[in-house]
C-alpha cells in the first residue's frame, strides 16, 4: 500500500488526522514534505509526517 492508497482510505473512511511514519524519502523541512505528500494525495484533514523521535498524542 501506497501514500495515494492511505489517503483513499482515510478520506472514505471520514479520517480527521493521518500520520505517516516509516517514509522512504527523508525530507528537508515540514514544508517540503507538505509540498510532497499533501497535495498529490488530495488530503484536506491535518496531516503529520513523522520524523525521528516524534511523538504524535491521538486523543481518544
């Protein structure tokens, strides 16, 4: 599964907040990766790309 199928999926599903960790390609900032994964997967909830030693709290 792709980041194109993870974001179909969230978007049927009503997800409110995706993250993806265990990319391949290491970005240089938060705005490059933005510009990279964003956009094309045509994702409007937030979204976080996961770096080294982030911590991302989910409330339930």
């Amino acid at each position: 599964m792709d980041i194109m199928d993870v974001a179909i999926v969230a978007k049927e599903a009503n997800v409110e907040l995706l993250a993806l960790n265990n990319l391949t390609l290491k970005t240089r900032s938060k705005c490059h990766a933005n510009r990279l994964f964003r956009n094309p997967i045509e994702y409007s909830g937030a979204l976080f790309v996961g770096e080294d030693g982030m911590k991302i709290m989910i409330p339930l």
